[in-house]
C-alpha cells in the first residue's frame, strides 16, 4: 500500500467548460481513491463493497443538495 495525503487535490488547470477537464479530473481523484479502497481493503472491508459505497455516498452527496452553485463543488 502506498501512503499519500489523502487532503491533498490539485487545482484544476482548465475550465469546467473544456473539453479535457474530467479527463484531468480522473487523473486527480484516481490516486486518491485508489488509496481509499487500498486502506479500506487493508482495514479488513471487501474491495468491492467499499467502491460501491463510496458510490453510494457520492451520490447521496449530489442528492442531498451539498453542491455549490458555482463550481459543482461539494461545500462537506
């Protein structure tokens, strides 16, 4: 397992509106997800289970209004 800040996200270097933005996004998240299911898993969870809950709870997240108006971006 390789241990990375899990806080730490960088900016985005183009506009929401580009055509590359959630290809750069993925790259972003990916590693940080990737590390979240890797502790998870390493904590005794099934693999499969945690990325579906992690799933389950982003859209909830969306569902449950937390999004800022402007950008999209959950508020916590």
């Amino acid at each position: 397992m390789n241990v990375m800040k899990l806080d730490v996200i960088p900016p985005p270097s183009r506009a929401a509106t580009d055509l590359n933005y959630e290809a750069d996004l993925k790259t972003a998240l990916e590693p940080i997800l990737s590390e979240l299911l890797d502790r998870a898993e390493h904590a005794g969870w099934d693999r499969r289970k945690a990325a579906y809950t992690v799933m389950f709870l982003a859209a909830r997240n969306l569902s449950d209004g937390k999004q800022h108006p402007a950008n999209g971006s959950s508020t916590g």
